[in-house]
C-alpha cells in the first residue's frame, strides 16, 4: 500500500499517521512544503524511516500514485494536489480520520469544536471521565486531535469500553465532513468570526463548524451554548442539551462555561455529578491559558498565548483583576478588533501593540479613549519592555492575551508563549541576584 502523508502539522498528527502507516508495513512517503532544516525538530522525533522524503515541496506524481494521502488540516481542503489525487480516485483523509475509523467497538466519543474554549473544555472533560473509569476500577480516557496529539501512536491500548474526547478546528471538519464523522457526545462551545483568512466567509466558517453535528444521531448528544444565539439554533438530528455556567475554580465567566460543557458533555457518557465534580478538581489544563508564569514585586506575568480571537481578549480582562498592561497584536485574520479594542481601553492601564495588527489595534483603542496609553511596539521584547516599565511603579499584572495568530513573528502560539515566560522569568530571577 503507498501511502503519501502530506505535512508533518504542529500537533503530532502528521508524525502519528507515519509512524501508524510504518507499523502496518505501508510503502509511506512523507512530503511536506518545509525545508528538512526547518522539520529538523519533528523529524528527529519521528522515530521511524519512511520509505521517501519530498520535503521542501510537493511532486504531484506523490498524489496520484498513492493509495491514500492522509493530509494535515493545515493543508486546504481544495489544494491543487488534493483535488488532483481526488480526481483519479485516491482517497483523501486524515490523522483524526483515520484514528477514529480504528477505534474499537463500544468506545465512547466525545468532539469538542468551538471558536474559543475548546482545549480548556476537552481537557476538564477528559479529567471527568477519567474520574468516572478511576471509580469504575476500569477502562482509560484518551485525550486526542489538537489538544492531546495523534491517538493513532496509542491506539493498541484503547480497548473497549474507554472513552475519547477529541478536539476539532474548522480546518479538520472540512475534512471529517466527507466521511460523515460523529461522536456519541458534540460540544460546541461558542462561535464568532475566526479564521476568515483562511474560510473566506463567515457563512463558510459556520458550515465548517456545523460540520460536526451533521451527521449526529438521534441517540447522540449535542451539548451547545445557550448564551449563544447562534450555535444554540444549529439543526441537528440529536438530542439537544443547552449549557450555561456551573461553579468552577478557574478565573472567569468563560471557564464557567467551558465546566459546565464539559459536564453536559460528561453526563450525557454517563458520569455522575460526583465525577464532573472530581474531575473538576484534578485537571489538568493545557498550558498558554491564563497561566501565572512569574512574580516579582507588585508585579505578575500571565501567559495567555493561546487567546487568538478577539473574544479571548475580552474574557481574559474580565477574569483578571486590575490594574491590567496588556500585550496583544499578531498576524491578521480578518476578525472585527472594534469590541475587543473599546473592552482594552476600558479595562486596561496600557497596552502595548506587537504584529501586522499592531498600528490597527491601536489605531481602534484610541477611538475609543483617545486618553488611553496605547503604544505600537513592533515586538514582544519592545512590547513586554514597555508594559514592565509601565507596570512596576503600582504594581500589577503584565498579560500576554495576543487576540491574533502568532504566525507573523511565531512559529506557533506555543512559542510566543515560551517566549514571553522566558522574558518574565529573567526579569523575576534578577531580583534574586541583586
């Protein structure tokens, strides 16, 4: 069987399909449009040879020769290399895909998309039902797709009678859509403009989204929003539960609502609310999410890298308390700044812009109070420079919540984040030096 992956990705998947495809014997070609220098992280943990690279592009014969292309979903739907192999019959799928065509029978699933909260409300979900297999005295919980990695590197261990919470972005339903993929349990947590960079149109980004409860059905669950008015109306053959908030340790009303979809989405698998609440309490949460990553003095660092959205920004100032000296900016993908921009000259004592956004989120927290000390800094050493010096005479927290993707000056939202630790952590560990 020739099996072309297309991509490595940045969670895993990629590096999981190929390794997955190795085990079973498949004559695999790995091809990616990056440089081997540029892979040279990823490739070294691949742990495993395929039988060719192609790196530093694409070969189309890759495409039509194979038997199958497993594609990352940062790869688009219509790629000219996929609408190529799609037009001589080769099938076109990817990691998740694939992963979830494997699973073993009486294995309970769960898939969480949303425009903000999803890691957050896969990881609580994950920790429920961890709790309901601990009190069980049997079977695991599996965290996988963007939040836990390639399912397909631990698929020998799922048996049944497990559960599997996947978290899933507009990119991978795209996908998912054309082999009608459904969870027993579809959480969607919320929707607003994202991505219109890569979607082109709001209408597109909401089908992509409403993907996911397509083919649900009627003994299936959706778990939807009921704050919001447009994902609690999105047709579906399931059951519907609609969430509000529940009572959670995490800061903010955002984390309220992601708890109490993880626990809409954890009874509907047959938890308990004793297990909802255990779970609660011994989560994990995945990291560049409204972590403290230092302190010194007066003054608190927090790392909220993974706020891509507008909203994001919004949420984070309503959890945090003030005074506020935000770092936010990153590359552009067309989401309306306005409502985000009017809550950081509210709610902020400075803010301080990096990016290709950078002059436009100034440009809009100006209008909305021309008073306010709004600075277009470039970077995140100039910007986290700013913000220190305006944060150390009163004290206060320096928050990093971009609003926008990192991929103008990051190679991943994870790196701005480390980025940001690395710059708070110097600065605290001076004080001890002095």
């Amino acid at each position: 069987m020739n099996v072309t992956v297309m991509g490595l990705g940045v969670h895993g998947g990629g590096a999981g399909a190929v390794r997955s495809f190795c085990r079973r014997g498949a004559r695999v070609t790995l091809t990616d449009r990056r440089t081997e220098q540029e892979l040279a992280e990823p490739l070294a943990a691949l742990g495993c040879e395929p039988a060719v690279f192609k790196l530093g592009g694409h070969d189309p014969a890759d495409f039509l020769n194979a038997d199958l292309v497993v594609a990352s979903p940062a790869v688009p739907y219509r790629h000219e290399f996929l609408e190529a192999a799609r037009s001589v019959g080769v099938p076109v799928t990817t990691e998740l895909a694939v992963a979830a065509a494997a699973l073993p029978a009486n294995v309970a699933t769960a898939a969480v998309t949303g425009s903000n909260g999803k890691s957050t409300t896969c990881a609580l979900l994950h920790a429920m039902l961890t709790a309901r297999h601990a009190r069980l005295g049997r079977g695991a919980a599996w965290l996988a797709g963007n939040g836990g990695g390639s399912l397909l590197d631990r698929m020998d261990d799922v048996r049944p009678g497990d559960a599997v919470v996947w978290e899933v972005s507009s990119f991978q339903l795209e996908y998912l859509a054309e082999v009608q993929f459904r969870a027993d349990a579809a959480v969607v947590t919320n929707f607003a403009p994202n991505h219109l960079d890569w979607h082109g149109t709001l209408a597109a980004y909401r089908s992509a989204k409403q993907a996911l409860l397509e083919h649900l059905r009627p003994a299936d669950t959706a778990v939807l929003n009921a704050a919001d008015l447009d994902v609690r109306t999105w047709p579906t053959a399931a059951r519907r539960v609609l969430f509000e908030t529940r009572i959670c340790p995490l800061p903010g009303v955002h984390n309220a609502q992601n708890a109490a979809a993880a626990e809409a989405a954890a009874l509907a698998l047959d938890c308990t609310a004793a297990d909802a609440e255990a779970g609660l309490k011994t989560a994990v949460l995945p990291p560049h999410r409204l972590h403290c990553v230092a302190e010194r003095g007066r003054v608190r660092f927090v790392d909220d890298s993974a706020a891509t959205t507008p909203e994001s920004v919004i949420a984070a100032l309503e959890a945090l308390p003030a005074p506020l000296f935000l770092i936010a900016g990153g590359a552009d993908k067309g989401a309306d700044l306005s409502a985000a921009a009017a809550a950081i000259a509210a709610r902020t004592a400075g803010a301080y812009f990096l990016g290709t956004t950078g002059p436009r989120w100034r440009e809009l927290t100006l209008a909305a109070n021309p008073r306010h000390p709004a600075i277009h800094c470039g970077d995140l050493p100039a910007a986290f420079a700013a913000a220190l010096t305006a944060a150390e005479p009163t004290g206060g927290t320096v928050l990093l919540s971009p609003g926008c993707s990192s991929l103008d000056q990051f190679a991943s939202f994870e790196a701005r984040g480390a980025a940001f630790a690395a710059l708070a952590g110097s600065y605290s560990a001076s004080s001890s030096r002095e």
